[in-house]
C-alpha cells in the first residue's frame, strides 16, 4: 500500500492552483449571470405576451360566430358545419359548439330539421338520476341542445342534457347563463389523446341583436344560446412560439381559478438542450392575465440550452488556463510516483474483476424474468433462481425440498419425466417442453421450460433448465382457439340462412315467372299482354338481384364451376346487345355494335360471358341519360397472345377518381343509402371482375365525370389449352329449340301445385308428362310405370326428399340406367356438384323457363339414346 505522505507535493499543487481557478471563475460569473438573468426576463416577457395574443385571437374567432345567429331565428347543422369549418382550421380549436335554447313549440321543427340531415331515429335525449339517457319529456324550455363540429366521432352528441352541475361542462355554462358574460371552463382530456395535453372550454353568450342586457333580469329573457369553443393550450401555445427565439425556455401554462392539484393546463418543454429548467438557477418569470372570466398564468424558466447559448463563455477561459497550468505540474509529479503503483494496481484490477465478474452473474441469474434450475436425473431440484417465487409463490428453499414432478399437474407428469430421460440420453440436444406448475396461492400457471445435460460438467452436474411463464400466451391461445370455432358456427349459419332464402324466394319466383309466362303466350288483348310481360319484367328483376347474390356466394367460396365451350363471341354480344334494345329506347339512348364483321370463336364459358355483357351493358343504359352506348367487338394481340376485345363505351356521368379504384368491390356503388339514384346490389361489377379473372381475363376502366366511362375486357381464345380434358360443346344454339324431340312419358315429382300447373301447361302439348307430389306417390308411379325421364324436386317436405326417391328409384333394374334431373330452388354454391355426386345426372335451378325446361329435357334424353 501506498504511504499517504508519497502524494503530498502533487495534493499542495492541485489545492493552490484550484483555489486560484475558483477565485477567478466565481468573479466572472457574477457579472455573467447578471447579464444573463436580464436577457431572460426580455424574452420571457415577448414570449408571455405572444402567447396572450394568440389566446386572444381565438377568443375573437369565436365571437365572431356570434354575427352568424343575429339574422336568423333557426340555423341547421349543416350551415352551422359550413360557418365553423374553416374556423376549425386553426389547430387551437378541438371543437366548437353551438348551444341554442329550445322552446317546446321549436321542438319538432329541431328534431325534422336532424333527421333531414340524416339522424333518422333523432329524439331530444336527457339524462335521469341514475346517469342513463332517455327520450326528453315535455318541457317548456330545452337547453342545452349541442351542434358539435367537427362532427366525426361525435354523431351522438346533437341532444339535449338536463345535468349543468358537471364542473367541466355544466360550470362555465352556468356561470356564463348567471353573468351574461363569457366564461371559462376547469381543464379535461379528451379521449383518446396520446400526449396526455389538456384543453378547456370557453362560453360565450348570444343575445337577441347582439344587445347585452341592461339588467341580470333579462339576461334569461333575452339569451339565444351560448357558442362554446374547446380549446387546445397545447397547439396554441405551440403556434405562437414555433418560430420564436431564443431557444431553451421551459414554459407553463396554469389555470388559477382552478385547484391547485389542477392549475397546470400545458407544459412546453424545448426540443433543444434538458427537458426540465436548468438546476442551480433561480430564474422566474411569471405573468398573469384573463380569459373569458378566468385568470390564467404563464411561467417561464430557462433550460440548459438557453444558459448555453446567452452565456458569456469567455469567464470560464481564464480559470481552466490556471487550471490546465496545475494539472501540468500535477501530472509532472505524479508520474514520478506512478510506476511503484503500477503492479500493486494490476494485482488490485484482477482480484476486483474476478469479483465483479462473479458478481454479475448471480445478480443476471437473481433477477431474470426466467427462472433457472438445476436438476439431478431422479427430478431433485439441485437449484432454483429467486425468480421463480414471482411466478408460483413458492420460496426457493421450499422448491429445493420437492421432487420436479411433485409441482406438475398430474396430467402433465408424464411428460415431464420423459423430458428429463430424454436429456439424460441426448447430452447434446436441447429437450423444450410445456406443463402446468402448481402455485403456492392456488390453481396451476403454464410453464415452457428448456433443458440441457451439464451432468457431467463440473461445477453444476446436473440438467441446467430454463423456464419461462406462459399463462398468458396459453390464455389468449385459448380465446382465439374460442373465436375460431365461433366463427366457424356463425359461417354454417350464415350459409344456411342464404340457402334457406333462396329456397323461399326461387319457389314463389317460379311460380309467378311461369304464370307471366303462361299468360303472356295466351293473352289476345295487347293490354293484357303487357301486363303479363311487366309481371314478367319485375319477377326477372327480383331473380336476377337473387342470383347475383347466390353467383357472388358462389365465387367467393371458389365453388364456381368453369364449363368450357366453343362459342361464337360475335353472335352472343350482338344476343346480350339485342336484350336491352327496349331499355336503351325507352331512355332515347343508342346502342350500337362495332366490329371487324368477322366471327371471333373462342373456347370459355358461355354463361360467365353473358353474365359479364348483361352486368356491363345493363350499368352503361342505367348510368347513362343522354347520348349512347358503344361496344366494341375486335381481335386483340396482347403480349405475344391472341384475346378478344370487348369494349362498352358509354355518355353517362361518370365515375370520380377517388371510386374507380373500389368500384370493383362488392356492395360498391357511386349512389349509395336511401337517397341513392339508381338501383341495383353493388354485386355487378364485383362478379364481372372476378368472372374475368377465373376466365384468365382482364378489366380495364377508364372514366372522366360528365363524359362518361369505358369498361375494355380481355377474353382469351384459347383458355381450353389449360384445360385438354373438358368436352368441348357447341353451345351456340343452346337455348333455342323449343320442341321436346319425344312424345316418350315424362315423370314430374314436386310438392308445388302452382309448379304442376305451370309445367302442365308448357308442355301439354308436346310431352305426355305425369306428376306426383310426394315421396310415396312417386315410388307408386315408378312401380307401375316406366319413364325414360325422370325430375325430381329435391326438397318434397313430407316423407322424404328428392334425393331418396332417386336413390329407391336406382335399386329398380329397369331404370339403372335412366336419366334423373335434379330440381331445386335450393341454388346455393356447391349445391349442383352435391347433387351430381348423389347420381343425378342434370340439375335445373328454380325459377325456370319454358325454354331452359325444354333445353335439358331434350339434352338428358338425347343422352341415354
């Protein structure tokens, strides 16, 4: 050890030239902080008042809204919205009020007036006793009634609230009601704000004429109502000094009328230099001034920062050269004495190192938020970290006491104990596993714990593991595990739901479809004709609305059944054209068709083709009203490969740009709610893109408001290439023959009378047909008949279903081999291939045509011959 004595000369040197160092920089100071303190209170005071003038300002703003009521005796919301948005420009502003007094004969004139402006269920609302709100009785005054602004967030807010008595909102309107002058508000957060800054309110009275009253008497005579502007210290503060300098004052903002606990509204603390004022200087400033009834004050203090850059820093030169003098003399005499301190101080540094290094690792072991423990092959626990009574509550000695699989849950015991073996047997390998530990307090917690084998490393002989607590993971785990299954039952409902419906609607629908249908063909009288076709026409509608939905549904569940056929694309546009001839001309609006003239054959899906033509012409007639529609039929060569082009080119209005984007998304449409101009789902345009997209197609949309739109699709020629197995069918006459081509005896099994009518009458004429209405009346006509052809409706209520008839109808050998057409108004994605895979060999969907009846009576006999 070195002798004290040793470093005398070198402590004298240090303690001289400190001492001359010091002398010199405290006389330096005091003038510098003199100057200092002055340059503090100059820009303090231009801060304070900048900040009061600002205040002022807004305070001014809101009076100005005052002008806005003098010329009327009712302002709506929307005009209220209109005067004060560009008030809410300024950032200071976190909403504005307006709080007029109701008469009761007013009442309804205020309710109408909200729910014209989209409030449908509006009702003047008050609160009772208990703090739940209510339909306001009768009341020969209502006030006050809020007109909010900005309004998102806040849609409820426009009712009326009898509680004044709130110290934050009934306060300052009460005093302001009481006064006849404006009035300030306690300090609150609004919700959610994540700088935690508080604002304030300020009420401001409105009197009939702007005439304040000559007596308090009058001042409930003669009130409008107030105008109520909340306030925001924060961004006002902030916009008065964002460009102020010097920089490095601390500034506070306090409500004096407030409790003391509650004085302080904003803290401005600089971005530059220590958030809070500088330590060891007293500077104050402090300035008081009113707002709308209240006193508030401003303080200042400076921070580091400000010392920093309005200190004389030349006071601080004189003495670090006397210092840095010492320190030279210093060193000079130290190092004379350094090397005999040399070696004791490295036999020193390493006896300490060794300590520290000890140190830290038994403080990382005690306060990991993991727990260690190591244990011998029989489950002993050799030794347990102190974390590990923060996760089960018992102590560490208590733990050491127990065997490992005596704190497991029983289930899990097993577990464990093969862990365990599986360590000792695979040294190398680290063995994770997961169980349930018993807590001192009760009940189990989830541990996932990490072992390896060090039973052979000295010093810890044993399985070193490292556990961590993993209640809560397990937890959520089990609530998300909760929700799937609950949306997977919710899912199954749904889809019942829509099967359902489109049973209860399909069945109806038929029946009035072939009605219109019947009589249409039947009515001499044109008047009675067009009748039937309107029936027709509405039914059409109703069933086109119903199978948007159910293709949509079949779509999204990628259900959607692609049938490939060589179709002539020429002659079904100018088809699809030709079916909204009526509608273009009942508008005055052309429809014309443009192409090379030649046949364009292509291999796709006929039905998914005139889906998309009927979805795209429809919209561009219904969004058109005045001018035309164009389409466009050509070949077209896009990156090396042939498609056809479809373009519908119409004079409509237009789409706007901020839509284009998600107009092909489902339940989409430019008008929308109950104010919305045109009709239809907002499922077209979603099914034409994604009918595109399953044919390898594209979509393109260009459009410009008040000169129209421009849908151009992009059909492949060759889409069978991609699919070499599919039959190739020629479907373009499809559809169009009208004769059944067998007088041969056809069986008709539906539980609908109105459907045996309709049928009976389509086809008396051409097919001797029979029908039954249930299960056990089909199987007595199969027995005692033979038919070559065979529909059941699937759903016969009563006794059974189609299904069951089809499938007694298969075990008798005379008809193994007969056609069976499924008939159903059950229409819902996967419910044909459900059915096919029974073994019905066609499927019709309710409601039908005459000629889709026709259709596929004669393709399922043609088939069996």
């Amino acid at each position: 050890m070195i002798k004290k004595t040793t470093w005398t000369p070198v402590v004298l040197t240090m303690l001289v030239g400190i001492a001359i160092s010091l002398i010199l920089f405290l006389e330096l100071k005091k003038t510098n902080d003199r100057d200092l303190e002055q340059k503090f209170a100059n820009a303090s005071m231009e801060r304070a008042n900048v900040i009061i003038e600002h205040f002022d300002d807004y305070l001014r703003e809101l009076n100005s809204i005052k002008r806005f009521y003098y010329g009327s005796d009712f302002v709506s919301r929307k005009e209220f919205q209109a005067f004060v948005t560009p008030i809410l420009q300024n950032k200071g502003f976190q909403a504005i009020e307006w709080l007029p007094r109701v008469s009761s004969e007013k009442r309804a004139h205020y309710e109408s007036a909200a729910q014209k402006e989209g409030y449908n269920d509006f009702r003047f609302i008050e609160v009772n006793g208990n703090g739940q709100t209510k339909v306001a009785e009768n009341k020969s005054l209502y006030f006050p009634v809020y007109y909010l602004e900005p309004l998102k967030g806040n849609e409820s807010a426009l009712g009326f609230a009898a509680d004044l008595s709130n110290p934050v909102f009934g306060s300052p309107i009460a005093k302001a009601y009481s006064s006849g002058k404006p009035s300030g508000g306690n300090r609150f957060l609004i919700k959610p704000d994540k700088e935690g800054n508080y604002v304030f309110n300020v009420v401001i009275p409105v009197y009939k004429g702007d005439k304040e009253p000559d007596s308090l008497s009058l001042i409930s005579a003669e009130l409008e109502g107030f105008i109520q502007g909340t306030l925001k210290p924060a961004e006002i503060i902030n916009e008065a000094i964002s460009k102020f300098h010097p920089l490095g004052i601390c500034t506070y903002f306090s409500d004096l009328a407030a409790p003391s606990n509650e004085q302080i509204l904003y803290e401005h603390k600089p971005r530059i230099g220590s958030l809070n004022p500088a330590a060891g200087f007293n500077y104050r400033f402090i300035k008081k001034f009113e707002l709308a009834g209240r006193e508030y004050s401003i303080k200042c203090a400076p921070n580091e920062a400000f010392i920093y850059n309005n200190s004389n820093k030349e006071y601080l030169y004189l003495p670090l050269l006397a210092f840095g003098f010492t320190i030279l003399i210093s060193l000079y005499l130290s190092s004379v004495l350094f090397q005999r301190e040399k070696a004791e101080a490295l036999v020193s540094k390493r006896n300490i190192e060794l300590k520290n290094s000890e140190e830290k690792s038994r403080l990382l072991i005690q306060n990991s938020n993991d727990v260690i423990v190591i244990i011998d092959q029989s489950g002993s626990q050799l030794f347990v970290s102190e974390s590990a009574a923060r996760i089960t509550g018992y102590s560490t000695d208590e733990l050491r006491k127990k065997k490992i699989e005596s704190v497991v849950h029983p289930d899990d015991r097993a577990r464990i104990l093969e862990a365990i073996d599986d360590c000792v047997k695979n040294p190398e390998k680290p063995v994770t596993v997961q169980f349930r530990h018993k807590k001192k307090s009760g009940g189990y917690c989830y541990l996932e714990s990490v072992g390896m084998n060090f039973i052979n490393t000295p010093g810890i002989m044993g399985i070193v593991v490292n556990t961590r607590d993993i209640t809560e993971r397990k937890l959520v785990e089990d609530e998300l595990r909760s929700a799937k299954e609950k949306a997977e039952e919710m899912n199954r409902l749904k889809t019942s739901f829509f099967a359902n419906m489109s049973h209860e609607l399909r069945t109806p629908l038929h029946g009035m479809l072939g009605i219109a249908q019947v009589l249409s063909e039947m009515a001499e009288d044109e008047n009675k004709k067009n009748l039937a076709n309107m029936i027709f026409s509405s039914g059409k509608r109703l069933l086109n609305t119903l199978n948007m939905i159910l293709n949509f549904s079949k779509v999204e569940a990628n259900k959607q059944e692609i049938r490939y056929a060589k179709i002539n694309l020429t002659e079904a546009v100018k088809h699809n054209i030709s079916l909204f001839n009526m509608m273009a001309l009942d508008k005055e609006l052309s429809l014309d068709f443009y192409s090379s003239g030649k046949d364009i054959l292509v291999y796709t899906d006929a039905q998914m083709i005139d889906s998309i033509l009927n979805n795209l012409i429809d919209n561009a007639i219904k969004y058109t009203e005045r001018g035309g529609i164009k389409v466009y039929l050509e070949p077209e060569i896009v990156d090396g490969k042939s498609y056809a082009m479809i373009k519908i080119k119409d004079t409509g209005l237009g789409i706007p740009k901020n839509n284009q984007n998600n107009i092909f998304d489902e339940f989409q449409q430019v008008s929308q709610g109950y104010g919305r101009s045109f009709e239809g789902t907002g499922l077209g345009l979603s099914i034409v893109k994604k009918y595109v997209e399953l044919l390898n197609g594209k979509i393109l949309l260009t459009s410009k408001i008040g000169e129209g739109s421009e849908f151009t699709v992009f059909i492949p020629e060759k889409n069978y290439l991609e699919h070499p197995d599919e039959e190739i069918i020629d479907e373009t006459s499809f559809g169009k023959r009208l004769q059944i081509e067998t007088k041969g005896r056809i069986l008709f099994v539906d539980d609908d009378i109105v459907t045996h009518n309709i049928v009976r009458l389509w086809l008396e004429k051409q097919a001797d047909i029979e029908f039954a209405k249930d299960v056990e009346g089909a199987l007595e006509k199969l027995k005692d008949n033979t038919y070559p052809l065979v529909i059941l409706d699937i759903n016969l209520k009563k006794g059974g279903s189609g299904v069951d008839v089809m499938r007694e109808m298969k075990k008798m050998p005379v008809y193994t081999n007969t056609p069976v057409i499924a008939c159903t108004a059950y229409a819902m994605a996967g419910e044909k291939e459900k059915l096919i895979a029974e073994g019905f060999k066609y499927y019709l969907s309710k409601p039908f045509d005459k000629a889709e009846l026709i259709g596929i009576i004669n393709s399922a006999l043609n088939s069996k011959n």
